[in-house]
C-alpha cells in the first residue's frame, strides 16, 4: 500500500479495489488530482457506487482528499464556479452568469457536483512511484466525463442537510443556554413560561439555513407559536418539499404534562386552511399516543391529494438528541416524518 491509511479497510471492503484504488490514487499524475467523483472511481473500478462513495470519505476522513463543489452551468455544462460547503445554501438563492450561454443562470441542486482532491501525497519517494509506474501491466482506461446525475448534490442528501444544517460551537452553546431557562421559575407568569421554549425552537430552527422561525405571526383566528418558513426548494424530493412554504409549530413547556389530542387537532385544522404540509407539537414529554394514531390516520387521508398535511411530535428526549448528541435536525426530522409515513411511531429510538 502507498497510502497505510488504507490498510485498515482492505478487510472490511474488497481488498483487491482498495489496493487497486490506493494505487491509482498514489500514480495519479499531478494535473489529474483533482474533480475525482465516485461515479469516476465507480466506472474505473467496475464497482458500486455506494462502494465507491464510501472509500472517497473514508480518504477524506483520514486527510488524504479534501471535498468541494462545482456549480455547473443547467444550458451548456459549463463549470460556472467551484465552491466550498459554506456558499452553496447563498449559490441556491440567486442567478450565475454564464458566459458561454450569454445570460444569468438559475442554479438548483441538479447542478451542484461533489468533487475531491488530493491533498495528502503517498508516504514514499518518487522513486518509488515511477518504479510502480513502470511495472504497471494494466493501462488506465479513459474516462470521458467525471459527473453524472449521481454525483450531484440532490442525489447526496447526507451532504446536503449538512450544508443547510451546520450549528458552529457558540450556537450549541446558546441553545444548551436557551434549554436551561425552560425549567425558570416564573411564578404565574404563564407567558413567559411559554416563550422561553417558543424561543428555543425558533432558535433551533434558525440554525437551517433558508429557514426563517418567528413567533409573531397571526391570522384573524389564530396565533401560531412558531411560524418557520422555507425558502428552499429541491428539484428531487427531500425534507424541504415537505417544510416549503412554511410549517407550524405549537409548543407546550409543561414538564408534567403530555400534550393531548387537543393539539393535534388544533393543528390539523389549522393546515385545512393554509399551505402549511408539516405542523409540529413540541412539548416537554412526548404527545399522547393517540396522537401517533391521528396523524397517521390522516396523513392516509391526504397522501394522494397532491399536498402532504403530516404532523410530528417532540420532547425534551428529542431536545437532549439534537443539542447534546448534535444529531442533524434536518435527517431527524426527515426520520420523524418517515415514522408517520411508515407507521413506526418508535422510529427515532432504532435510527439514534
């Protein structure tokens, strides 16, 4: 092996692909050590793409490759920019000039690509690469294109929560701030009580990039607790098709109380009259069981009505998963939907 890092996996994957991999990597000519995709290395290798993706991460997650983005022109294929992870969620909310179509361009997920580079040279000399040059029996393949459907961001949505969801350190530590205050003594004052865990969701939620929580909204017969609206929007279907426009939270800091079918319907009613798809009741201990059984009943109802109308619960046990266990919330609330959507209302507990 030039790279030993790789000695580590030949048990785990095919040992033979992470040999040949670890050579092609090391051999790699200099101007070639950059735009490798796991449908190039799937292709090279005649091995799966999952396969493929894995062993790109694993390089990275021991500093041999470093990944970034390309932003790829919708028309003529063009690369319009290269960019790392912190600028894609700013790329989706604008146009790209394209010079070689003359015009500014829409850029969607579609057209966003995960690429690699090589940032960590093999732990050998040059002379001994050229001499694995030499001896090599087998000629390298050529291989027209590096992208393809797969590798842009839509097809990766582990990276793409990621980009959108990302708290810094001080976030983690305001939002461990702001959890404190729910067990506050605030006498009677009720209000109070309330807003400290209306202000810890709309903080959670604000850590999503596109995403904009506010407790002032109402409407002539209603006030909504959290009102978080979406502004992204995925060509395939993700977490965002499901909060776009926006989605309703009612929240509930009662620590010996569970929030009851009174919430539920309250909220299901609520969405029969507007856009929102996701409505969310978020209390200190989980909502009672019947209301699993409500929102699943009724999500049955609505699935094929063109617009999803799904309601999902929280509690602190979710809270302690998020801030302390930094789970994604984007992939956790993408799980809690899919335990309506399936019927396991214990989905969170076998996922994390």
């Amino acid at each position: 092996m030039f790279y030993k890092q790789f000695l580590e996996i030949t048990e785990v994957l095919n040992a033979d692909f992470v040999e040949n991999f670890d050579y092609w990597l090391a051999t790699l000519p200099r101007n070639r050590q950059k735009n490798i995709t796991a449908s190039m290395v799937a292709a090279k290798f005649e091995v799966q793409y999952s396969l493929a993706e894995l062993i790109l991460k694993y390089a990275e997650q021991h500093k041999i490759l470093e990944h970034y983005f390309l932003v790829k022109c919708p028309e003529c294929d063009d690369t319009l920019l290269i960019i790392s992870e912190n600028a894609v969620a700013e790329i989706l909310s604008t146009s790209i000039y394209c010079s070689e179509c003359d015009r500014d361009e829409k850029i969607t997920t579609d057209h966003i690509y995960i690429a690699y580079k090589v940032i960590q040279q093999p732990d050998v000399t040059e002379e001994q690469i050229y001499h694995a040059i030499e001896q090599k029996l087998i000629k390298d393949g050529h291989i027209t294109g590096n992208f393809i459907d797969a590798d842009s961001l839509s097809s990766n949505v582990e990276t793409l929560y990621k980009v959108f969801y990302n708290p810094s350190e001080s976030a983690y530590y305001h939002l461990k701030a702001l959890r404190k205050k729910l067990d506050s003594d605030y006498n009677k004052n009720t209000t109070a009580k309330g807003r400290s865990l209306e202000n810890l969701v709309c903080a959670l939620f604000n850590e999503i990039t596109g995403i904009s929580c506010t407790t002032d909204i109402k409407t002539e017969t209603n006030q909504f607790d959290c009102t978080a609206f979406c502004s992204i929007k995925t060509p395939r279907l993700s977490i965002f098709d499901y909060l776009s426009p926006y989605f309703i939270i009612e929240c509930k800091n009662e620590p010996n109380n569970k929030p009851n079918n009174t919430y539920c319907n309250k909220l299901l009613s609520i969405m029969e009259t507007n856009e929102a798809q996701v409505g969310i009741i978020w209390g200190r201990l989980d909502a009672a069981s019947t209301c699993f059984k409500i929102s699943k009943e009724h999500y049955l109802l609505h699935k094929n009505s063109g617009r999803h109308q799904i309601i999902v619960t929280f509690c602190d046990t979710d809270l302690d998963n998020l801030i302390d266990k930094e789970i994604n919330l984007l992939q956790y609330l993408e799980t809690k939907i899919a335990g309506i959507t399936l019927g396991d209302k214990n989905i969170i507990s076998k996922t994390y």
